[in-house]
C-alpha cells in the first residue's frame, strides 16, 4: 500500500438533491444550560462549571464535555461512512459540547489497520463535511484527530478479516527500525523513518489539517499519544536515533514541533489547535534506564503552546507493551493538573474513566482541567451529557427534534 495512495478511489456518479441539506433550526444547542430541574437545591442558582460555556479562539462550546476519540475501525480506504454519520451525530444530538472523531490518518500506511479512517486524500473531505454539517446543524462542534499510527501500524483489524494484500507490513514506520523496536511480537518490525520522510510526513500533517478546514471542522487535535508515530519519537524507549530528531529532549520533540508549526501555518489561525499526548510510558519499575514521563511532558507542552497548540488533552501510556498501568476512576487527572499548574495559558483536556457528571464538577471545581473528555462513557450511553446534567441538577437543551421527549402525553 503506498502512502501517497489518492487518487485511484472509485466514483458513481453524484446525484445532488440540495433538499438532503435542509436542517431544522435549533434554538440553543442540545447539551445547554437553561436553568436547574429544582430551584430549591443548594448552589441551583448558578450553573455548574460542566454546564458553563467555553471558548477557545473563535470555538465556543456549550459545555465542557467532549466526545473523545474513538478507532471505529468501520472505514475502507479511510472514508467516513453512515456508520460514522450516525455514530458521531448521534452524539451531537444528545449533547456533546465537542466531538472529536476517532483518529484519522494523514497517510495511507499511518492507519492502524486497514480498517481506519483517514484523511489523507482530498476524497476524504465529502463525507466528514456531511458529518460537520450535521453536528453543526444540532449546535455542536467538531475537531478530528489527525494521526499516524507509526510502529503500531499495519495491525489486525478487530472486527474483519481484511485479505492480507490490505496490510503494508514493509512500510511501517517509527523513530528507530528493527525487529529491537516491533510494539510487541504481534507486530511488525517498523523500519526508521529518513530525515527526507519525515518531512514529508510534516507535510502531510499540514495537507491534513487543509483538508479538515475545508470539511468544515472547528477543530484538529494532533494525535501525539498512545504509541503513535510522534510519541514513538518523543519517548527514549522507542527512539534511538543519533541525528536530529533523537537523544535530547530537544531532539526528541522536534518532529512533533514542526508538526504543530505547520499544522498551525495550514489551519485557519481563528481555529484552535489541540494535541493530544500520553503524560507517560508507565514503565519506570519495568525498565531500567530512560523512559517519558511527566517533568518531558510538562517541558514539551510549554514548547508546543509557544508552537501555537490551545488546548493539550492529557491522557498517557501506550507506547511500550511493558506498561504498567493501575487504572482507575480520575487516574490520568493528576497528569493533566500538573500540565495545567505549570503550564499557565494552555487549556487541559482530563480524560480517563470519567465517569458522571459529579466526578467531572469536580475535576473543574478543583482547577485539575478545563475541559472533561469521555471516550467509553459515550458508548456506552450517547446521552451521557444529559444524564451528567441530570445529575447536576441542570436542565440541558434537548435537540428540538427530540424536546417532545420531555412530555409523558
Ligand atoms: C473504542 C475505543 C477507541 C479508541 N480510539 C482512540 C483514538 O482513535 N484516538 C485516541 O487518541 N484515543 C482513542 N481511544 C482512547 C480514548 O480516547 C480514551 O482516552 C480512553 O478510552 C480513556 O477514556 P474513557 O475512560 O472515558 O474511556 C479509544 C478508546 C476506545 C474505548
């Protein structure tokens, strides 16, 4: 599969009913504060900091909790499909403040499997702005996440069996080559990326985040975490390089800093710039020597912010299979507290088994983040907004469609 796949996707003929574009007006978003359910309850007389607006540039949302980003592994040839019209709008039906898509890749042999969706081609633009359109009909915002799955690339889709000529197992790419550096034996040996490819890989980032402009997305959050390409070069375990892009911290980071550069050169400037980052390898009981951990996380999220990133979502591990990880309800919320203490002026993201409205109140009562994102929450009930409102004593804005909803006659 070569990584400049784009042009060769097969077309039918379009047939345009601009009657598919109507959309009914929404008075306020679904997911907004019109008041709380009982009046006569303590602190019902302001809205909770969840139920609060909140702006980024030229970004408002109508709540602080976002959709985070979901592999659906539902892609061929990395187009969103009406799977993803109804699993993502679904979610700005019922309230989602902002939703970012699952990540996409920004070059053919970047996708986890074949199976991912990507953004890669400008044929990848039709549908995910079919897919913003809609979320902006409902009054909810979008981002999507531009990635490069790097050594874990090339990996078994999880719900088909995609023949073997679907796979590219000779053009996964990391920091550092060979079979020293599989993820784990699951995996094929990447091979080391030249200085050449990277920069084209920079290129491709920027190509990405033009195209994501064009489908209309409010958002990009640069997928610098779990594993992926620009973690494999941030991280000393999986980055072995003596030239430029390797040894130092400084050396380390500068792939992922030109990535937001030119991202941010690409993007249109009134738009935020998210990145998503793991705070750690979670391997320092497991392996001797150097791995990334929080103080290169913190030192790399003052340097992205001066890059031109908003807003860092803080989550962590993925990059080494040794990982040690004790999770539990808030267990990523201390990394994303110490990114905001110490980084004033740059927003946080506090992912991880988040799990009810109360939990988040008070994420954002203690000052630990700015934003609450929840990735299995929302699968396991897309309304997960409007029970959190609930909750919180909040009366949320439904979707006018589904306002009748309120009624028992
Ligand atoms: C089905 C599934 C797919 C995921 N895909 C992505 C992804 O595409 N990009 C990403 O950054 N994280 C991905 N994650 C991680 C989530 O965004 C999130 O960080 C993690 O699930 C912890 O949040 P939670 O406890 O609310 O689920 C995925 C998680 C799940 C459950």
């Amino acid at each position: 599969m070569s990584s400049s796949q784009a042009s060769s996707f097969t077309k039918e003929p379009a047939v345009v009913y601009p009657q598919e574009r109507f959309h009914i007006s929404q008075p306020a978003s679904p997911g907004s504060y019109l008041g709380p359910i009982d009046a006569s309850l303590p602190g019902a007389d302001k809205p909770p900091l969840l139920f609060q607006p909140f702006k980024v540039k030229d970004l408002t949302l109508a709540n602080r909790v976002i959709v985070a980003p979901m592999c659906m592994y539902s892609s061929q040839d990395g187009f969103m499909n009406a799977f993803h019209m109804a699993h993502l709008g679904s979610f700005a039906i019922h309230g989602a403040g902002l939703i970012l898509t699952e990540a996409s890749a920004v070059q053919a042999r970047g996708r986890i499997s074949p199976q991912d969706a990507g953004i890669w081609s400008d044929d990848h633009i039709h549908k995910m702005k079919e897919i913003a359109e809609m979320v902006h009909a409902q009054g909810s915002k979008i981002g999507v996440q531009l990635a490069h799955a790097g050594r874990k690339a090339s990996s078994q889709a999880p719900y088909s069996q995609p023949p073997p000529t679907e796979y590219w197992p000779d053009d996964v790419v990391s920091a550092s080559g060979g079979e020293a550096f599989k993820w784990s034996d699951h995996y094929v040996a990447p091979r080391e990326l030249s200085v050449e490819e990277i920069k084209e890989t920079v290129r491709a980032f920027g190509e990405a985040a033009v195209r994501a402009a064009k489908a209309g997305m409010d958002t990009v959050e640069i997928h610098g975490a779990h594993g992926y390409l620009l973690h494999n070069f941030l991280s000393p375990v999986s980055n072995h390089r003596t030239d430029a892009y390797g040894g130092s911290l400084e050396n380390r980071a500068r792939f992922l800093l030109e990535v937001i550069k030119e991202v941010r050169s690409q993007f249109p400037a009134e738009k935020p710039i998210f990145l998503r980052v793991s705070a750690t390898d979670w391997v320092e009981k497991v392996i001797d020597g150097p791995s990334w951990e929080i103080e290169q996380t913190v030192q790399v999220a003052k340097w992205a912010k001066e890059a031109g990133v908003d807003v860092i979502h803080v989550s962590s591990g993925g990059n080494v299979a040794q990982q040690q990880i004790t999770a539990f309800p808030g267990y990523q919320v201390p990394f994303a507290e110490r990114v905001k203490k110490e980084v004033p002026g740059l927003h946080v993201v506090a992912v991880g088994i988040l799990t009810g409205g109360k939990q988040a109140e008070q994420v954002l009562e203690h000052e630990q983040a700015d934003l609450i994102a929840v990735a299995r929450g929302f699968l396991r009930e897309p309304s997960f907004v409007l029970s959190a409102a609930r909750e919180l004593n909040v009366k949320a804005k439904l979707s006018q469609q589904y306002e009748r909803g309120r009624r028992d006659k």
